[in-house]
C-alpha cells in the first residue's frame, strides 16, 4: 500500500485548514486563528489560577507584593478553589447531559418516538438496581430504571450505585478516603459551597472534594450517560465510516450535527431516512442528503450509524468555510459562539437546540423528547430548501479524508477477545487474552487517548506525535472524543494501520482483527474505558494502579476534562497531560496534582507539553509498572 495515501499527516490537514482559513479572512474576517492571537500573552494570574472574583471586595490577584487576598486567602487556597469549580463544572455539564437522557428514556412508549432498542441492558440494569422485571413490560422497567437513575442526582441519604461496579479495593479506598460520591447534585452543590467566600482555606481539603465530586462523573453522570444513551439508541457495534471535511459532498445537502447529546442527532439521522424526506429531497432535483457530524455527537451518530466524521474541534468553524454546509445543528457543549455569525457570511443555517445551549444569531428551535422528531423533519425540509441557495463561488471542499473502524464498547472488545480464544470455555466474556498479550510482553500495556484540542500547542500535532509513538511500541491505544476523531482523520483508526505498529501489537491487530486504536465513544463514554481498566483489574487479580493502563490528554481544552482527569486518577490510573492545569500560581497545588493525589488514590498527572517528552514519560511509566509487577 502507498504510504503517503494511507496517511494523512498533520501538515496536510493544516495545509486544508490554511486555505479555508485564508478564505475565511477574505469573507468575514476572523476564525479561532485571529482570536488565539489577539489573545495571546494570557494573563498570568489567570494561567496560575490565583486570580479570584469568588466575592465583591475582590477581585484579587496573588503576587509577591500581595501574597493574600483581601480575605486572607493565599496562592493555595485560591488555586484549588478555582480547580475544584473547574471540576464542578466539567461534572455537571456531563451530568447534566446524563439528566436529559433519563428524561427521555423515562418518555419512550412502544409507539415511539423514543423507543427502548437495547432491552436486554436495560434489563441488566434494572436487576443490579433491584427493579423488578418480571412479568413486567419493558416501558414500565424503563420508567422506574429512569426515575431510579434521576434519583443518583439528588439521593437525600446513602450514596451513589455506581461506584459500586469498580473493584473491591477500590471502593474499599473510596470509602476509606471518604470519597464515595454521595449524589451527582449534591457533589457539586458542596464543592460549590466549599470554595464559596469564608470557607475552605486548605488546599488538600479542596482536592479531595474534586475527587469525589469527578467520582460523581466517571462513575455517576457519564456513566449514566453512556448506558441509558445505549439502552435508547442501542450498544455501539463495529461499523466501518470515514472522516475528515471530504466526506462533505458537492451535489447532496449537507447536514453538519455537532455537540454531545445524541437524542436530537438521532432525529435528524431519522428524519434523514423517511420516504416523505427523501422523495421531497427528489422532487427538488437534488441527489441525496449527506448527515455529517462534529466533535462528541459526531462519535455517537458514527457509532450507532456509520454517520461520517468531519472533524475535531477546532475543525468546526472550518465545516461552514466549506461553504457547503447547508445547516449546522446544534446540541450542547463545545460549540463556538462565533458560529453563527460566520454562518451568515454563508448560505449555512445555523440551528441552536437546547436552552443550554442558546446563542446569538443562531435560530434555536427548542427540541423536547415530544416535538424532536417533528422538529427534525422541519428542520431536514429546511436543509433541503436551502441547498439552493449555495454560492458555487464560494465552496471549497478539501478532498481529503479517511477510512476508519468505529466502534468498540467494552461489548465489543470481549467479543473480539472471545472470536480468538473460542475453545477455551473458561476464557470467554473474559479480558483474560488481552492480559495474557501483555503478560508475555506482545503488548507492552495500553494508554486511553483523550480530549480535545488546543490552540495553546499546535492543534492535532501532539495526538499525532503520541499515537503513532505508542504504536511503535506495541502499546494500544482506545479513544474517545476529539482525540478519536485526529486518528480518524489522519487515518490511524483503520486496520491497515498496523502496518505502523511494532511487531508485538501488528499480531494483535492481526488476531483479533482490530485496528490498532480502538474507537470507545464520545467524552462521557470514557466511563467505559473505565469499566475496561477496571476489568482489565478484575481479570488480572491486582488494583487498578497496578496494570500497565494509564490515560493521556494530550490537547485537552474543557472544564469536563478536569473532571474527567481526576475521575481517571481517583480510579487508579495516572494521567499524562499536554496541557498545564491552570494551578501552577501554588506549588502546594502543583505538588498536590502531580504527587499528592498518590497518597490518596495511587495516582497522579504527569504533566509536559512537548509530546515526545509527554510520549516518553507514558512508556517509561507502562514499563515501570510492568518491571513491578514482575513481567
Ligand atoms: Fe478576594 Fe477573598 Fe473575596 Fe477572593 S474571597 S475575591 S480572595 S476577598
Ligand atoms: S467534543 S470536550 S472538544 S474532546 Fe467531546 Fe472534543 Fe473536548 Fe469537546
């Protein structure tokens, strides 16, 4: 195969992204590339973290001239209490997400819209929940499995159910540390108290709430969010699509779906395929419509459909540049307020869903569990409608794009496992294979990439640059998020990538015919590379800070990721970050990221933002614990 066609470099996709950006200037003036300059020399109390605005007789800002704020509040204090409500705030957003996908499911009836397409996890769920199901029907175990999950956001009393599926030494600590979440709500209401002015002064004090409330997350709100998205649209399966702006198409109408929550995406694929759409599509003379997404919604419609991927995001203000974007819709999380003004600039409608979601210029249509699928179809004649209206002058499609397998829940990953050690009964639905590559050393361990990325470093570069090193070095990679979507692009998520690999994992791929990283989901299905690390434990017999498992976000950008970087520390693993926390104004702060949470939970984050370093550091820490555990 010709190396230069199976891989798209990151030259080359900045090579696309400066010629639509360039076109950009000419049209309507700026993209995130003029705002980052005109942004740069980022203030530095900012970057330390020790600016706060938490009352009126501040704001205040920590220098050697003034070591306290007018409160008294020192460097320490005021960096841990800006990262804990960064934490609070990345949980609540994938939280809140899980929320509206209980309301739905608690909305679904046999007639539909909503219906219950994966009955069996549902089933599963309501039985480790204590639901009865006998006898039951299924929309009535679904109504109480959803008032049982909202129930997890705001428990009075006891705790939350979830932590309870990490591994026993796990929870042991969890309970030991006094770090059992006790509700999502509740978790984030005292985070937000502890850092409300006049109260917790004690940094270590402020990190352990962050803990628990990201334990909230991982193993609470995305969990959540993740089984009742799979219990409603279905388990993701192996299913093979593309990525990259080329999969934008000349002669079809092309949908942008963008954001997080699949419920109103899952519309729009919908209405996208009714007899009505299609024929009223044909009478207009027009081929086809063409569904393509962004960031996470993008990862949950490929999974579930093969829906096309047209990139990460830093990507999204490119996919209107095309000029043939006919609409963007829009969900919640991650999407650029400049969007809709660079819509008008084109033929692209631009459509808001959510009240969390509203911004200025956008037309919002207010999308419920009752009006979603109505509201699609309108807004699909609308996308059809406006086809016409493209300016052939201005589109520009780069051609650019990739194959690539998506796909792989823990579900899968077993399977695949099974296919390839079918006559050993006592393997089977087991992580065992795996474990048995990595005890011998055909697989030296594996690193879950995920996040965003990051105009402070050069975007994509970094997951490029670490990706293909750990390939090298026969190290697996899963992914989520706009991670997934670089590797996507580049394509790396194809099986013929293993011809990149060491020897070790190209046998692996080969044996259980697999690409060499495995696409697990958007960001709130990290929760299921948790439930994968803590199997990978289970299976193997140790704690989870022992295997050779650890996470890395090398371009991460959100407040959801802080969250979701502690949730994977406070599971055991330790963390490889590309980007600084934004704490080093307190070197108690950094200590306690980098060190501290290792008395705590056994891990930490390691921190670089040169990728080879950040690449190096991950395989010398997969070895290091490969040498303690004696393999
Ligand atoms: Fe300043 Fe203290 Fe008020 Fe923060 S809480 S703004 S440090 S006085
Ligand atoms: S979309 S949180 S930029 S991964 Fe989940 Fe991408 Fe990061 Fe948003």
């Amino acid at each position: 195969m010709d190396e230069n066609k199976r891989i798209t470099t990151v030259e080359e996709m900045e090579e696309d992204s400066r010629k639509l950006h360039d076109r950009a200037c000419e049209v309507c003036g700026e993209t995130w590339v003029e705002r980052a300059e005109s942004q740069k020399n980022h203030c530095k109390f900012g970057e330390g973290g020790i600016c706060c605005r938490n009352c009126s007789m501040g704001p205040c800002r920590i220098s050697p001239k003034a070591p306290r704020g007018i409160c008294g509040a020192d460097a320490h204090a005021i960096a841990a209490r800006n990262y804990l409500r960064a934490i609070s705030a990345g949980t609540a957003s994938h939280s809140d997400h899980a929320r509206e996908i209980l309301h739905v499911l608690h909305h679904t009836k046999a007639e539909g819209p909503y219906i219950v397409r994966d009955e069996q996890k549902l089933i599963n769920l309501a039985h480790e929940w204590q639901i009865a199901t006998e006898g039951r029907d299924i929309y009535d175990i679904a109504r109480e499995v959803a008032e049982v999950g909202l129930m997890e956001f705001g428990r009075p009393f006891g705790e939350m159910r979830f932590p309870g599926r990490a591994p026993q030494e796990r929870q042991e600590l969890w309970r030991k540390e006094q770090i059992w979440p006790r509700a999502i709500d509740r978790e984030i209401a005292t985070a937000m108290h502890m850092t409300h002015m006049g109260n917790s002064a004690d940094p270590e004090a402020l990190i352990r709430q962050g803990l628990r409330t990201s334990i909230s997350n991982g193993w609470g709100g995305s969990m959540l969010g993740t089984e009742i998205t799979d219990i409603l649209f279905g388990t993701p399966t192996v299913r093979e699509t593309e990525g990259n702006l080329g999969v934008l198409e000349h002669d079809q109408v092309n949908i942008v779906v963008h954001g997080h929550d699949p419920v109103f995406s899952e519309a729009i694929v919908a209405a996208t395929e009714l007899k009505e759409t299609l024929d009223y599509c044909k009478a207009k003379g027009i081929k086809g419509i063409n569904v393509v997404g962004l960031c996470c919604t993008a990862n949950e419609v490929a999974m579930r459909h093969g829906v096309r991927m047209a990139g990460n995001f830093l990507q999204q203000e490119n996919a209107i540049l095309t000029g043939a974007c006919d609409m963007m819709c829009v969900d919640i999380q991650c999407i650029f307020p400049s969007l809709p003004q660079l819509a008008q600039c084109f033929h692209t409608k631009f459509v808001t869903s959510s009240p969390i979601a509203r911004i200025p210029g956008a037309d919002h249509y207010e999308v419920t569990p009752e009006n979603a699928f109505d509201t699609a179809k309108d807004l699909v004649k609308l996308a059809i409608d406006n086809y016409s209206n493209r300016d052939e002058s201005k589109v520009w499609i780069p051609e650019r794009k990739q194959k690539a397998i998506v796909g792989y829940p823990t579900e899968q990953i077993i399977k695949h496992l099974d296919n390839i050690t079918n006559s050993h009964v006592d393997t089977v639905g087991s992580y065992r294979p795996a474990i048995d590559a990595i005890k011998a050393g055909v697989l030296r361990g594996a690193v879950a990439i995920v996040g965003c990325n990051n105009p402070r470093i050069r975007p994509d570069f970094s997951h490029y640059e670490i990706i293909t090193e750990l390939f090298r070095n026969d190290i697996l990679v899963v992914a989520t998020g706009c991670a997934a979507q670089l590797a996507t692009k580049a394509g790396l998520m194809n099986k013929e990538a293993k011809e990149f690999c060491g020897a070790g994992l190209k046998r692996v791929c080969e044996l259980m015919d697999i690409p060499p990283i495995l696409h697990m989901g958007a960001c709130v299905d990290i929760s299921r590379m948790m439930r994968l690390a803590a199997g990978i434990a289970e299976d193997w017999g140790v704690d989870m800070t022992q295997i050779p498992v650890v996470g890395c976000a090398p371009e991460w950008m959100s407040e959801k990721a802080v969250s979701i970087a502690n949730y994977v520390v406070s599971s055991g693993l330790d963390v490889y970050l590309g980007i600084e926390p934004q704490v080093n104004g307190s070197d108690q702060m950094m200590n306690l990221i980098t060190e501290g949470t290792r008395d705590i939970v056994g891990a930490g984050f390691i921190i670089n933002t040169d990728p080879k370093v950040l690449v190096k550091n991950i395989i010398d820490g997969i070895e290091a614990k490969r040498a303690a555990l004696g393999i």
